[in-house]
C-alpha cells in the first residue's frame, strides 16, 4: 500500500503524487521549445519530484531528447578545478544511467570520446558539449537534443558562478544545433541572488517558471488516491480546511495527510472528519518537523524580519510587496511571504502565521498571574458551561478588564513591540484558555494580513474571534461586515470584533450588532502608550 511521502522523493509506486498535469505539460512545452529555463522556489515545495517526473514525460514523448540531471548540493566549497573534475564525473554517470534506462549500450565510440575528454573549466565545458552532441549523433544516426537539468544550483561555489553562467548564455546565443538544447537550473536561491558580484546577470536568457502550491481539485485528487486504495473517505470539510490552512504547501498538504492515516488510530471503515482534523492541525501546530525547522530558521536569521512580519500581520493596510526591498526578497526566497492579489506581502498560509506568532511570542510575558482578578475565585475553566459551551462574552469581558487591570504593565512585555502587544496578548490568553480546556484553534487569514480571525473548535462548536489595530472609523466599520461574510461562511451566527486602539486619546468602546443577520460584539481597547515617568525613572 502506498503512503503520504514526507520524507525527500516522492515515488509513484510508493506514494500519493499529485500529477500536476498542467505544469508538467507548460514546462515540457519550454523545453522542446529550446529554453533556458530556471525554478527557483523554497525547499520541499517539490521541484525535485517535479522535474523527474517532467522529464520522464519528455523522453516518453521523444526518445530524440537527452536529460542529464545533476546535483550541485555537495558542490558549495570546492574550488574551481576540483568542481569542474566532480561535474563531468557526475556527467558521465548520468550518462550511463541514461543508457541503463533506456535498455541500449553505450557505442565503444562513446566510451572513448568520455575517457579521452576532460572539463577543466568553463571554456572546455562548452566545447565538451558541443562535441557530444556530434558524437551522439554519430552512434544513433539521429540528432539528439540534449537537456541539462541541475538541481541545488545554488550549491555552485561562489569562484565558478558567473563564468558558468556565461558560457550557458554563450551555448545558447550560439547557431542551432546547440551543444545544450535546454537548460533547467533549478534551486531556491534567484540567479540575481546568487550573482555576488552584483554586476548586471550573464544569465539574461533565462526563461522563469512557476511552480504553484497545490490547488484544491489537486489536494481532493491526492486524497482520493487514498480512498481508492483503501476505502476510507474524506469529509469534504476536512479537504476544505487543508487546503485553507495549508494553502496547498506540498509537505504540509502530506503530513496532515500522513497524521490523519497513519498515527491516528482512526478505524479504516470511519470517515475522516472534522474532529480527527483539528486534532492532527493542532499537531502540526505544536510539532517540529524539517518543513517547520526550515521556517523558524529562516524568520530568525535577520531581527528585522520579526517587525515587517508582524506589520503584516497586524496592519489591514498592509505593505507593498516589493521585491527590491532586500528583507522582503529574502522572506519571499525562504517561502515565509508572498504576494497577494492586491500586490502586498501576505504570510503564505495560516500554519505558518501561528507558527510566526508563537516564533515571537515571549515564553512568559510576566502577566499571566493579572488575568484574572486579585483574590477572585476564578480560572478559565469557569468559562465552559456543564454543557459544554464556551462563554466567550464573558471570556473577552475579562480580558478587556485585564488590560485595564495592568496598564502600562504591557510595554514592559520582553522582546514585543509595543504597536503589536495587544494583539500578542490576546492571542497568548486565547491559546492559555484552549489549551487549559483541551479546544482547538485555527488562525484563518482571509486577506493575509491586518485582520486575523481566530477559530477556536470546541465539542464539535466553532467560535469566531476576529482581531486588528486601530486604522480609523471606516476600517472599524468595514471589518465588521468582513467579519459577517466570514461567519456565514463557516455556518456560525455570533462573532467578536476585537480591536486594540494606540492613540494618543483612545476611546474604549463595547458594543452589539445585527450586521447581515449575523451577530457581532465589538472591543475597543485602549492601548497605553508610554511608561509613566516616575517608573521609567526609577
């Protein structure tokens, strides 16, 4: 029986694979077309599967097509002679897989021309692949077209990049027949990012291909494979809900996939709902996995990228995606931003939102003894009913209380901004709140930014919290008709609007509405703005 692949490579015989059929059809299009292709996109996002498969498509479709795939990854620290003595070795290997692949013997003529014939730099690159291809040529009596495909080509050292790229451009600008017929470098960092010396790219030929995250009907047709084979199903809530919080990310997408069917122990004749999924998403919440390693390391690799995140994050009217901006570039490279349909950096899915948000919240925040009041007999469990229900209203009746109750308290919070401390208070008292009664909460991201709906998931019950900063009365208003289309969305009549106002004068404001049927309870909490001097002084 086939699995959910998290671990490298995925193998159609092994594993679930989404075809992506489309894709696999535009890039073999690119390649027959004679383009010098490059994908950059960040790690376990499945270039690697991709492009093996693409290719296999290819030399299905045209035995006159050559791939020779490479690895850089091991490549980074050598010099220049000791890289170019490991990249032919690497050729000739592929060489002869391509041959063992294809059922046929390597021609005496072949293996001469191999063993006589050595790359020793840039130069003797480009002539060894103008000669192959003639002498390809020479032993099938046909005119093969060679494709190179390098994976990790950011592993290239430093020393060899830019004259490598040069004579590529070179073999392509050249008269046709090429010694290379098409190229495809594929890797996370960009070739303008890997150009050091930031002189204007010798890779200017390069033609840029995109490889999305899943998309739903692809989610739905890689769970389905599961079905199929073992005849568990799916609620179609609970493929709904991955794709939304996984936004498609491919590992993501599989190791939700792989915690529902493999180490929960759900009885094969039971559907899968959406108690199992919230269970497995709160896992995924709390978990360490090498996709989850990947992102924390890279958010903390510059204390800038804690203030632009959380701008986004907190900020309805966001920040520009602009990917001259060197903190922007780097986020979007690491795979933690990208750009919306309104051109603005977006977090790319929820999971990893939360995942930030935990990233930079403090361990303690030294407040949590002020959550309820001095010498009151009260806990968060005194906020479930006996049947079960959360009393919200009265949950968020205290925490505005409690705001009020430690004043300037809250700037001194370590390692938090002070524009986004209401905003972190609230999603630490939440999380303390579902973890003391053992609920679920999901961040949902409509807009990827400014407003952040918190779902929490209880008895099989959904309460809706939506939160944001103050940005003026008609974001006040608009978000509350936001926050109802999202209610209906989810089949939940009541929501709360919490809002956290940095004025100079804020206005503390409780109110209830009917906007569209649905009802919404609103929060305007001051937020102090300064240290009172005598403390500050003493």
């Amino acid at each position: 029986m086939r699995s959910f692949g998290t671990r490298g490579r995925v193998y159609p015989d092994k594993h679930y694979v989404v075809s992506r059929a489309e894709e696999v059809a535009d890039f073999i299009n690119r390649i027959k077309e004679g383009r010098y292709i490059v994908l950059f996109a960040p790690r376990q996002t499945g270039k690697t599967t991709f492009f093996r498969f693409a290719t296999k498509e290819l030399t299905n479709q045209d035995e006159s097509y050559f791939p020779i795939q490479l690895n850089f990854e091991a490549y980074k620290n050598l010099i220049p002679s000791d890289f170019y003595a490991s990249f032919y070795r690497e050729i000739c290997k592929e060489i002869e897989r391509v041959y063992q692949r294809s059922g046929k013997s390597i021609s005496e003529q072949l293996l001469q021309f191999l063993e006589n014939t050595e790359i020793v730099d840039h130069i003797s690159m480009r002539e060894f692949f103008e000669n192959l291809t003639s002498t390809l040529e020479l032993q099938h009596d046909i005119r093969f077209k060679v494709v190179i495909i390098i994976d990790e080509f950011d592993g290239i050292p430093q020393d060899v990049v830019s004259e490598f790229l040069h004579s590529l451009r070179h073999i392509y600008l050249s008269d046709e027949p090429r010694g290379i017929h098409s190229v495809c470098i594929v890797g996370v960092k960009s070739i303008t990012q890997l150009n050091y010396d930031r002189s204007i790219s010798p890779f200017n030929i390069q033609d840029e291909f995109n490889l999305p995250n899943f998309s739903l009907e692809q989610v739905q047709d890689l769970l389905s494979q599961y079905t199929h084979e073992v005849g568990q199903t799916f609620d179609p809530e609970v493929i709904n809900s991955l794709h939304k919080q996984t936004a498609g990310q491919p590992f993501l997408v599989n190791r939700a996939a792989q915690i529902l069917t493999e180490e929960f122990d759900i009885p094969k004749t039971d559907m899968i709902d959406m108690e199992h999924f919230a269970a497995a998403h709160t896992q995924l919440l709390e978990e360490r996995n090498t996709n989850i390693d990947h992102l924390l390391t890279n958010i903390r690799r510059d204390k800038r990228f804690e203030q632009l995140l959380m701008r986004i994050v907190s900020r309805e009217r966001g920040l520009p995606f602009n990917l001259d901006n060197e903190i922007i570039n780097e986020l979007a490279m690491y795979g933690v931003i990208k750009k919306s349909s309104d051109r603005m950096c977006r977090i790319v899915n929820p999971i990893y939102q939360h995942r930030i948000l935990q990233a930079f919240k403090p361990a303690i925040n030294g407040l949590e003894d002020d959550y309820f009041p001095e010498n009151a007999d009260v806990d968060f469990v005194d906020y479930v009913t006996r049947s079960g229900e959360i009393k919200l209203e009265g949950l968020l009746n205290n925490f505005k209380d409690f705001i009020t109750r430690v004043g300037f308290r809250i700037l001194q919070v370590p390692e938090t901004p002070k524009e986004y401390i209401g905003q972190n208070l609230l999603y630490a008292y939440l999380d303390h709140f579902i973890r003391t009664i053992n609920a679920d909460m999901f961040l949902e991201v409509p807009t990827g930014r400014g407003r952040i709906d918190l779902l929490i998931l209880y008895k099989s019950r959904k309460y809706v919290v939506e939160t944001k900063i103050w940005e003026g009365e008609r974001y006040y208003q608009a978000g509350k008709k936001q926050l109802a289309a999202y209610l209906k969305s989810e089949k939940v009549d009541e929501g709360y609007y919490v809002v956290f106002d940095h004025r100079s004068k804020p206005e503390l404001r409780v109110e209830t509405e009917t906007i569209e049927g649905m009802t919404i309870k609103s929060y305007i909490i001051p937020v102090v703005q300064d240290i009172p001097s005598s403390v500050s002084n003493s």
